[in-house]
C-alpha cells in the first residue's frame, strides 16, 4: 500500500535546466541567487537547511537547521554547544549541508570545514531573536533526556522569573557556528531525470567547475 501512495507522488521536472555559462564561476554568487530566486518565489523558510555532522568514528546524523547569515566567509547557524551536533562539530568540525527548493526543482549541496564565528557575531545575533526565544536559550539543555515536557516548561518559567525586568544574556553554551565551504553542488531537476549537476570545488587558485552525470 505504501509503495502505491509513493509512486503517485511521482512527478516530472520541467524547468529549464543549469548551464555552465549560466552558472558563473562563483559558487557563492549562484547561491544567492537562487536563494533569493527562492525566497522571492514565496517558498517558506527557504534558508532551511539539513545539516550532516558525524563523530571522530563516522557515525552520522542529520537535522534541520535555519541558516541566519550567509556571505563570502560561510553560512552560519546557531545552537547550543552542548548539543549532540555541537559535540560532534567540536570533535569532528567537518560538516555538509543541503537545501532543497521543491517548486523550483533545486537542490544545494554544501560541504567543507567548521568553526565557531566571534562571540561578537553570536551576541548580536542573540540579541536580535524574540525575548522568549532568548529566554528558552537559557531554559533548554539542548539534547539532552528530558524527564518530561512539565519539566522543561518549569524550567522556563523559572528563567523567565529569573530574567523578569532585565534583559537575559547570551548563554555561555550557545552561540554560532559557520560552514566554510570547500564542495558546493548545485542540481537543477530535468525532464526524464536527466538532472543537470554542477559541482564546484576550491583549489589554491579559486574554484573549479565540473558537470556531474545525473
């Protein structure tokens, strides 16, 4: 029964496709340009992202995360230190990330190494989210086993108690990190899945380009 319901979800891709001359030779400038291509095109949380990380021994797990900033450096996202991709990040601070644009039939793949950004960039990203979101910063133990959902809901009343007049600071444990990329893969979905794929890679000189076979 499954395996019906999945092969009516089957479509075909009937966009135009990715040329090289189209692409450009820098990957950042294609991706903001489909990113926006995607955020003005009306598509929800377009900066949402599955970001891969794996431990020193190459197990690896996968989530959705937001990216918050994006520019010649990176793409950046935030999260407790502590959490499982915080350990493994700073354990093994490599990291792939891929979004996916349905309605424009388009997929990034984005890999390459990890670091932190400055304490500065963290406490003015913190600074700029909704006061409770600030205060569940402080109340979540990210990743951690809860006792139950009565537990982490008295841990933020508490925080909020504590925090009750003032504005709370950004947590020792939080903060961001940056995806520098050293692969990014851009695949543009073509009728009879002949899919075009561009995969650029960073050399010494800059990027090189090369077509991928779909």
């Amino acid at each position: 029964m499954l395996k019906t319901v999945v092969n009516m979800l089957r479509i075909e891709y009937l966009r135009g496709g990715l040329s090289e001359a189209e692409a450009g030779p820098d990957p950042f400038a294609l991706f903001e340009r489909w990113f926006r291509e995607a955020v003005d095109g009306g598509i929800q949380e377009a900066n949402a992202m599955a970001l891969a990380t794996a431990t020193p021994d190459g197990a690896p797990s996968v989530r959705m995360v937001l990216m918050k900033d994006f520019d010649a450096r990176g793409l950046t996202f935030y999260t407790n230190y502590a959490s499982r991709k915080g350990r493994e990040l700073e354990a093994n601070p490599r990291a792939a990330a891929v979004f996916f644009w349905q309605p424009f039939y388009r997929q990034v793949r984005i890999s390459g190494r990890v670091e932190r950004v400055s304490a500065e960039e963290s406490d003015a990203y913190f600074r700029s989210r909704p006061r409770e979101a600030r205060l569940s910063a402080w109340a979540s133990r990210q990743s951690e086993r809860l006792e139950s959902r009565a537990a982490l809901e008295a841990q933020f009343e508490r925080v909020q108690k504590e925090y009750a007049g003032r504005e709370p600071p950004r947590p020792p444990f939080w903060g961001g990190y940056r995806l520098v990329p050293t692969e990014f893969e851009f695949w543009q979905g073509r009728v009879a899945r002949l899919h075009d794929r561009l995969l650029y890679t960073r050399t010494v000189e800059g990027w090189a380009m090369s077509r991928l076979s779909p």
